[in-house]
C-alpha cells in the first residue's frame, strides 16, 4: 500500500517534471522567437514607420476575417480607444483555451506567443487565410507594451494578458455569459520604443482598409469606432453584394455604358472566385485584383485569366453578332479595357505571392480558375444584353481606331533612341554616367529651384528636370491636356521609357525619379498630380520602387559654424531648446526651394549622405490617384470635403 502511494507520488513528480521541462523549453524558444520580432521587426511587419504601425490592427483583423473564412464570424468591430490602444472584437468560436499537450499550455496563450502558431494547429481541414500577412498575433504581441485577451466560449469568459510579449496574468475564466454570446476581444498597445517615428493611428487608413475589407467579404459587418473623438461615431461597412458594390461604389459620379455592374462568382478545385465589372464612358481603364483579401498590386494570375478571359469572350462576341467581319482582325485586350472598372478577388487555398512587393499572385491553377468561372457567365449575359455587348465592342474599336492614330503620330516626332543625347528635352540637365542603376533624375519644380539644382547637383549621377508649377492647375487640368502638355512629355523623353503601350521600364535611364516640391499647397499639389501621372502611365516605376519623393527641410538652425536642418515647428522648438543662449542661434525659415542657394539645396536636399528620400510604394501612389479624382472631380461636395478635412494638414505646411 505504502509503495503503490510512494509510486503514484513520483510518477506525479515525474510527470510534473516533465511537463515543466517541455514548458520551459517552449518558453525559452518563445522568448527567442519574439526577441527576434523585436530585434528586427521590419522583417515581419515590413517597417516600423505608420505603415507598419497600421500593419498590426491588419495583422488582428485578419484573424478575425479567417474565423468568418472558416465560417463562424459575421461581425468584427475596431475602436481606437481614448488611451490610442486598439480593440479589435469578432463574434467568432474564440481562441480555443484548452491546454495542449505538447506544450502543457493553453491554445490562447500559444496563438500569441509562439511565432507563426495562427492556424498551424488544431487542425479544420481547408482553410484560407491572408496570405501576404498572417505572421501571427505573436508578432503584433511581441511589438505591444501591452496586450489584453478576452475569449467567450461554452458560456466562459477567459481573459489572459501580455507585456512586451510576456504573459503577465495567466489565462483564467474571469465569468460566465450566455452560451450565444462568443468571440474574441483582443486589445493591444503598440510599442513606442519600436514604433518610435508614430504610435498614431490614422483613421483614414484604417477606415479604407476596413470598407474595402468589407467589400472583399460580402455579407461581413465591419464597423470603426474612433473614441479620441469627442463625438465617437460608429461607421458601419456591410455590403450584402460585395465587390459588385465595390465597383458602383469606384464609378460613383461617372456615366456608365449600363446600369447594374455585372457580377459572377464561382468555385474552381478549391479557389473561390469573384469577378465584377462596369464600364465608364471615360477612358480610364481601372481593374484592381485581390488574392485572399490582399491587393495584388503587381497582378499574376488571376489578372492574366481575367484579362485573357474578357479579350477572348468580347472577340468571340463581337464576330457571332457581325459586329466584327470575319476578316477583320480581333480587338486587342488594351482596347476591349478601355473605360472598364473591375474588381477581381480569389480566395485561394495556398496562394503565393510574388515579384518585388510580394503582390503578384504566382498560382497558375487561379488563372484557369478565374477563365473557366469568369467566361461562361459573361458570355451569356452579352448573347442576352445584345445592346450592352455592341456598345462594350464599340468602344473596343473606338479605343483602337485612337490608338492607331496616337501611335503614327508619335512615331513621326520620337526620338530613336533614348541615349540619344541631341533628342533630350532642352531644360534637361543630363548626368554623365550612362549606368541607370547609379542615375537619378529630379523632377524640380520651378525654374529658380531648378537652377540651384543644376548647379548644386553632382553631374555624375544626378541629373535635372524642371517642370514649371503654372501648367499643373490640378484643378481645373484634364489628364488628356496634361499628357498633351509639353513639360510632361519631356519627362517621358526623359526617362526614355516610351509612353502608354510602348511603355518599357527596362528602357528607364534613370533608377531613381526623385520628385522635388516645396512643402506648401502648390508643391503638395503638383506631387499629387505627378503621382497619379506615374499611377496610371508608369506604374512599373512604382511598382520596381524607382519612385521617390525628396524632403527639403523647413528650419535652418545656424549658431556659429554649426548648422542644423529641421522638418517641424516641434523640432524647431526641442532644438533650440538645447543651445547655449550665445552666440545666438539664427533661425532661417525655408518657404522654397528656390529660396536656397545651390550649397544649400545640395546639402539639405540632394546629397544623398544627408537628403531625406521617401520611396513612393503603390498604396501611397494610389491614395494619391484617389485624391486627384476627387480635386478633379465635378462634384463640389466631395471636393469641399476634402479640403476642409485636410485644412489642418495644409495649414501646417503653410504656417
Ligand atoms: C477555432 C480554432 C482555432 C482558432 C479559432 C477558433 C479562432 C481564432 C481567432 C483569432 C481571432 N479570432 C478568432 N476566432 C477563432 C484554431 C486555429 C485553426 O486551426 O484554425
């Protein structure tokens, strides 16, 4: 009796032990693994600048989108709270609490602690999640001073909570609440220590996200709260029709060849397809594509079955219903995509994700995927909306008959050879070196900027555009005269890219387009028309990151021989703060580059030991093109809207 109780107790010891041990092996690895999120947390969540900061509340929402993937959420809520921290709440299963027994842990505590634990276990058979994301709560955990769970299950309320990515208050029930009521709560306050340019979340940011969010997953109630605004509204995003709701929504305010946007869906071995399209009257071609709810800003293969899907269907089309003689030659896809907005959106089991920003869907199976679901469904519908098919075959050939025109008339004036030093623009001041990977071009605003730039730069690498402000009345400016206008062409002769279907990246003699504007509202206006230039006609410039935006400073601090450059009254303020009262500091204001002589200019703004560059990714570019529709726009509302949104932002540039 007494052996079998002294046996029971040191199997117990044993097993305590055990269990002990591989806790605190798995700790140790825990610790090692969020050390290194800390250590280097740009390679997890790309930078710790406010897009990094945004990518955390992404990075919590999307678990809560793959728990409505998997079939359970229907509503994820996001509050900034008064304090800043966010709260991101879904009426999910919640986070399974049992312990494991590999780790002896609770599954809570694993999600968020062990790197890349999101759904690596427990198993659910097929599943889709973010792709391009997906690192793991861990990481948005490991990069919070703090973070706070709470988990409703089979009537329980579980909280457990975290310091810099350490467990503080064990995982516990904490209540009970009705069986219906489930989910997760997750609250977190990002790290000022790794977040050290802003803590500040953008509610503009993070509303874009959730609405498009919304659209992608039709049927899912998102909604934002902003709680550091005296009067916290709740913005609701539920769009029971999606990505067909999505492209009314894009063509808002524009004339459109017919009424409802056409709309299909499908499921093709596992990748659930969305496609949804209208056509504008316009010229603009606007076809945005996502995989697993990420923006494949570079496309893949989604894209290309989408594209070769719509030219072969519109052709086939076009002959059945004698549009297009049998000996005439097919429209080509540029042409048939003329003025068409569509939204393209899979969902892919495993997708992989490509090309320099990792947004180009390399899945060959999604692009037979999208032809086979996109194909059938919009084949029909133009044999039974034969008025719609012959205006989207009109405009084909509308678009060509242009094309051709445009294409003989540039071929009469182009130069043959972008080295060609005789065909560069006059006001160029080329660099020597022939070697596009060292050469920089600068797209200077004004003549006096530009010539403190010409003489300020070094003639190796830099070379020298200036465009002048007067002709960039973005306003009142159409995008046709502005591609007519002589300054822009200069620039594509510049770069030696071609223009439009010619456009040929390889061809760029430069590796870096740096745009160089003053930081008042002019110069923020002809940034923002330079940038949807680029959005729309060299997008493979943004997207191979050869686009940039030059920060000149504001202040020039200068006591004795020491000179100081500052961006912000703030800075201005701490600096000056720190200097001895003698020999007085002089404090120089910069309203413009051309204020600076070409010492200054080449000091501040283009010597690339010291010059601040902001390299312009495919978001950025975007947001830009968005906001000149806007400033374009015919609506007045809107317009209004967004200047006295953004009066704030322009008054500080002008103060
Ligand atoms: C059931 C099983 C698993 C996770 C979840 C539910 C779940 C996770 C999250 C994250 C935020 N909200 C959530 N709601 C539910 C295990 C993981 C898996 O195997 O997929």
């Amino acid at each position: 009796m007494a052996e079998d109780k002294s046996k029971a107790a040191l199997n117990k010891a044993k097993d305590f032990e055990k269990r002990a041990d591989t806790y605190n092996a798995s700790q140790i690895q825990v610790l090692g693994g969020l050390e290194a999120v800390r250590k280097r947390p740009g390679m997890y969540i790309g930078s710790t600048s406010s897009q990094g900061l945004h990518h955390l509340v992404w990075e919590i929402i999307d678990n809560s989108i793959d728990e409505r993937l998997a079939g359970f959420a229907t509503k994820i809520e996001i509050t900034v709270n008064e304090d800043g921290s966010v709260t991101v709440q879904d009426d999910g299963r919640g986070i399974p609490v049992d312990i494991q027994a590999k780790t002896g842990r609770p599954a809570l505590e694993t999600v968020f602690t062990v790197l890349h634990a999101g759904g690596k276990f427990g198993g659910g058979g097929y599943k889709v999640s973010g792709g391009l994301h997906g690192v793991g709560a861990s990481v948005v955990n490991a990069l919070s001073t703090k973070l706070e769970v709470t988990v409703m299950r089979d009537g329980k309320k579980y909280a457990i909570s975290f310091d810099h990515g350490r467990v503080v208050g064990e995982m516990k029930q904490v209540g009970t609440v009705p069986l219906e009521e489930h989910g997760t709560i997750v609250r977190f306050y990002p790290d000022p220590d790794i977040f050290t340019e802003t803590t500040t979340f953008d509610d503009k940011i993070l509303k874009n996200r959730i609405r498009e969010l919304a659209f992608l997953n039709k049927g899912l109630k998102l909604t934002f709260t902003d709680k550091r605004k005296e009067s916290a509204e709740t913005d609701v995003y539920h769009f029971e029709g999606g990505i067909k709701e999505y492209v009314a929504f894009l063509n808002k305010g524009q004339e459109v060849l017919f009424d409802e946007p056409i709309y299909v869906e499908g499921n093709y071995e596992g990748i659930d397809v969305e496609v949804a399209l209208q056509y504008t009257n316009g010229y603009k071609t606007t076809l945005m594509t996502f995989a697993n709810n990420i923006h494949t800003y570079e496309g893949g293969m989604h894209e290309a079955g989408f594209k070769t899907a719509l030219t072969r269907v519109v052709n086939d089309y076009a002959h059945k219903a004698k549009i297009l003689k049998d000996k005439d030659d097919n429209l080509s896809g540029e042409d048939i995509r003329e003025g068409i907005t569509a939204v393209v959106s899979v969902k892919h089991p495993n997708p992989q994700f490509e090309g320099q920003t990792k947004t180009k869907l390399g899945n060959s199976d999604a692009r037979t995927a999208v032809d086979r679901a996109f194909s059938e469904t919009f084949s029909r519908f133009l044999m039974e909306n034969p008025s719609v098919g012959r205006k989207i075959v009109e405009k084909g050939q509308l678009a060509e008959r242009a094309r051709t025109a445009a294409k003989r008339a540039r071929e009469v004036t182009r130069k043959k050879s972008g080295l060609e030093i005789a065909n560069l623009p006059g006001k160029l001041a080329d660099n020597t070196s022939n070697d596009p990977s060292i050469s920089e071009l600068f797209i200077v605003e004004g003549n006096s900027a530009g010539g403190s730039a010409k003489q300020g730069r070094s003639r190796l690498t830099q070379a020298i555009l200036p465009i002048r402000g007067k002709i960039l009345n973005v306003e009142k400016a159409s995008m046709d005269r502005i591609l007519a206008n002589q300054e822009i062409r200069s620039l594509f002769t510049a770069l030696g890219t071609g223009f439009g279907a010619d456009f040929d990246v390889s061809k760029a003699r430069y590796h870096k387009l740096i745009i160089m504007t003053d930081a008042d509202v002019d110069g923020a206006h002809i940034r923002t028309l330079l940038l949807t230039l680029f959005y729309n006609y060299m997008r493979p410039m943004i997207e191979k990151g050869y686009v940039y935006i030059a920060r000149p400073p504001l202040y020039q601090v200068r006591q004795g021989k020491v000179e100081k450059y500052l961006d912000t009254d703030e800075e201005l303020h701490d600096y000056l703060g720190t200097l001895q009262p003698s020999p007085k500091p002089i404090v120089q204001r910069y309203k413009g580059l051309g204020e600076m002589d070409p010492e200054q200019l080449w000091e501040t703004t283009m010597n690339p030991e010291n010059r601040r560059l902001d390299r312009v990714s495919p978001e950025y570019a975007e947001d830009a093109d968005k906001i000149f529709d806007l400033l374009m726009g015919n609506e007045v509302g809107p317009r209004r809207e967004f200047i006295e949104k953004n009066a704030k932002y322009v008054e500080n540039l002008d103060a």
